[in-house]
C-alpha cells in the first residue's frame, strides 16, 4: 500500500500555510458531491471489473515469445503508459542484457516522436526479422504514429518480411485508418474501449501488451489498480489520500500555486512523473468551465528527478516564486541495495558516509528536501512506495486517475477531452495538404503567414 505524508502541505507546519480545515472546507462541494464524481463510472475504472482486457492480452504471450524486440508506435496518451511501465517495473539496462538475462522477453522500444534521428537509431539497431511494432492510436489518424507507421511498413517491405507478421494495431473497434487496414489485410488488432481516453489508457491493451512482451505481470498491475479503487473512492474524504491530494492541489491553486512538481528520488520512477505531466496538463488545463464560461484554468505540471534536480532546480523552488505545491516520490526500499564501503575513514567529509546504503542516501536527500521546501514555505506532500513492484505502480496510476477526475470536478472542468490538442492535430492535416481539411487551412492562413 502506497504510504503519504502530507504533514508539509498545511499549516501546522507550513506557516504561510492552509490548515487542515480551511482545505476541507475549500472542498465542501466535492464532499457533498463525490459520489456523483464518479456516476457514471469513467472507463479507467470499469475497465478493472472484469478480467476481460486482461485475458484479451494475455491471450498473446505465447505470439510476442517470437520477437526480440518489441516497438511501439504511438504519441501522447498512446505512448507515455507504455514507458512509465517499462522504466518503472524493469532494470534501466534492460535493452542492453542479454537474451538470457531477460529471461528470453523483449527489448521495449518507443517510436513517440517524428524526428528523423530518433527513428533513425531505434530503427537502425533492430534485426527487424525479430522484431513486432505495436502502433498504438485511437483516433487511427494521429499524424505523428501514421507516418512512423508508414516509414516501418517500406523497411519491412523493403525487406520482403511478411508485413501482417510484424504488426499489431491497437486502435478503436470501428473508427479509423488503422482499424480499416487491419480488417483489410487481416493484421492482428487489439480494442480500446471507447470509454477510455488516451491519457488514461495505461491499462487497457494500450500499456499492457509492451508490458506482458517484457515479461511484467499485468495481474499484479491489476491487484494494485483494484486496491486505489476501493482506497481512492472512500466518499470519507480524510480517508482518501487522492482526495487530499486533489483538494491540497485545488486550494493552493486559488492561492496562486499554478504549478505541481512531482520529484520522485527514483530514476526508475522518473518516467511515471513524465506520465503524471501529461494526465494534469491536459486534463485540466481548460479555456471553457462545463458551463461554457471562459476560465483558462489549470495546474502547469512539471517533472524533477531526485537528487540530480537539487543541483538544478531546487534553488527556484525553494526561493523563486511563491507558485508551487511539490510532490516527492520516495522508495523505501529499493531493487537493488548498495552500501558506500568504509575507505578514507580519517577524512571527516567522506567518513560519514561509510557503510551507508545508497538509498539511505538518497532517501535523506528527499527529507532534506522537504524540510527546506517547508521552511522556505512552499507546501509539499512525499508518497512513498514501500517498494517498486507491480501492484505499486498499478496503484499509483488509478490513485492519479481518479485525482485528476476530481481536480476536473474541483475545477468545474471536463478532464476528459482535450479540443486544445485535437486544435494542433487538425492544423497539423491542414499544413500538410489532407484532404477535408482546406477549410481551416483557409481560416486559419487568413490571420497567420504560415
Ligand atoms: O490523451 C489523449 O487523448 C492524447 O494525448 C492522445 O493520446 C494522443 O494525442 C494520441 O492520440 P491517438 O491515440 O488518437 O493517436
């Protein structure tokens, strides 16, 4: 169970501070109301009803053993899941151990971006005869993931692999390019459920098949998803830590903190905060309230990895604007365990630390840097894993799920379309000349000179 320490957020402690009470009294609506947060049940959560989704990906295991290499294809929402799981549950050279060592389960590699260099080195050290690419969109169309599509599909042709063998799609069960092609030409597909956007489609086949290909037990995920459900949905408020976390996030908001940063002392966990980013950016960072009301709210999320930040950003946090609410990631216990060996023990500035454990270290750190945040006066919570495992991680993400919805409820605000983003995917069709979308080319060309 995932442990929080929110004794630096409130006044008690953080002098310029909001108590306890004023908190939950800022939060009064979302008491009153919670129930209804989650009525009907969002997608994120159904999904953990049945073990549908986790049969359906399972089923494949036997399929990926084939490959050496697994590649995902896919931006955003269908793609950062993917990569918090991996870095999160795997050892950090995980693509450079051996077959043997990784138990005969693939390398996990990401094609996100569209930038020819990157393509170029994940694609130009792949034996693409052992290789599956998973492109991942639910749209179908998104510009980014068709062309890094299109761009395998001529190496494998070009190459004379048998295209069908090498792909799977996860796309959605009716609509777009991707679902046409893999009834056409009988590639194998995997469904994301309608109700289940991008961002917060981790544990949907979107997540979970790079996941089973590297050997990571996705019942575990599971477990641990289950468990934030029934912790994080507690209508007892003071007994949910992902509501305080939410009204912690919501009350200083209206007191100008416009920014969350979340430091995990964990490099392994570094790609989890990347994750969070996008979930608070653009969940919550709205132009219309759900009344259709101007509002332009918001939290601007910002990643920060612990100690290495402490040496570059931790200056601004401590005595830069007051506008921020900090979150730190701890880990009681990690993987792997490392004791600094007792050498140069007559020099004072080294002996102290003889015979201390890495973690130990590190773990200090983050307290060190809590206690200076609280001094400084900058409100700031630690969650702590008690381990890095899969039912861990799985809670994590369903306890920021369900976070992220209340903040949108805080905030009077759909956390679950993102026009803002569909806006640069539409210009984007435009700028590139595709068809059906002359109109806004022509709109948009009118007030800019592109
Ligand atoms: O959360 C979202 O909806 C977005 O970030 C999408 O995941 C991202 O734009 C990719 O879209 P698609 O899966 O349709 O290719």
């Amino acid at each position: 169970m995932l442990k929080y320490d929110f004794s630096f957020a409130f006044k008690e402690t953080l002098e310029s501070g909001l108590s306890f009470d004023e908190i939950f009294d800022i939060g009064k609506a979302l008491s009153a109301n919670f129930e209804k947060v989650f009525q009907p049940l969002p997608g994120f959560l159904r999904i953990l009803d049945d073990d549908e989704i986790l049969e359906e990906v399972g089923a494949l295991k036997s399929w990926l053993q084939r490959f050496e290499n697994f590649v995902v294809i896919g931006i955003g929402g269908s793609a950062l899941g993917n990569q918090a799981l991996h870095s999160s549950l795997k050892p950090i050279n995980w693509n450079s151990l051996s077959n043997e060592k990784r138990g005969g389960k693939a390398r996990i590699f990401l094609l996100d971006n569209v930038d020819p260099d990157l393509i170029a080195s994940v694609l130009g050290e792949l034996d693409l005869a052992h290789t599956v690419f998973n492109v991942i969109s639910k749209s179908g169309t998104t510009a980014e993931s068709m062309a890094n599509y299109l761009v395998v599909r001529g190496l494998l042709e070009k190459l004379d692999l048998p295209v069908k063998e090498h792909f799977i799609f996860t796309t959605d069960k009716d609509n777009g390019v991707l679902r046409q092609i893999a009834d056409n030409e009988g590639v194998r597909s995997l469904t994301i459920p309608d109700d289940v956007g991008g961002r917060f489609s981790v544990l949907t086949p979107v997540g979970l098949l790079s996941a089973v290909a590297e050997g990571i037990d996705i019942e575990q995920i599971y477990e641990g998803a289950r468990f934030g459900k029934e912790r994080y949905l507690r209508d007892d408020l003071k007994s949910n830590p992902a509501a305080v976390c939410a009204l912690i996030h919501y009350a200083y908001l209206k007191k100008g903190h416009n920014i969350s940063v979340m430091m995990p002392y964990s490099n392994r966990l570094y790609t989890l905060a990347d994750w969070y980013r996008q979930l608070w950016a653009e969940s919550l960072g709205k132009k219309f309230d759900l009344s259709g009301r101007i509002v332009h709210t918001g939290q601007t999320p910002v990643k920060s990895l612990g100690a290495i930040d402490q040496h570059s950003q931790v200056q601004l946090y401590n005595e830069g604007p007051k506008d921020k609410v900090v979150t730190l990631v701890k880990v009681e216990d990690f993987v792997n365990q490392l004791t600094i060996p007792f050498i140069h023990s007559d020099i004072e500035a080294l002996s102290y630390l003889n015979g201390i454990g890495v973690g130990e270290l590190l773990n200090a750190e983050l307290r060190a840097t809590s206690i200076a945040l609280v001094a400084n006066g900058v409100p700031n919570m630690t969650i702590i894993f008690p381990q890095i495992d899969e039912v861990h991680v799985g809670e994590f993400i369903i306890s920021y799920e369900i976070q992220t919805a209340i903040m949108g409820f805080l905030l009077k605000v759909n956390p679950y379309d993102q026009p803002g983003v569909e806006l640069g995917k539409k210009l984007t069709y435009a700028l590139m000349g595709r068809k059906g979308y002359e109109e806004i080319r022509d709109r948009y060309e009118e007030k800019t000179s592109w």
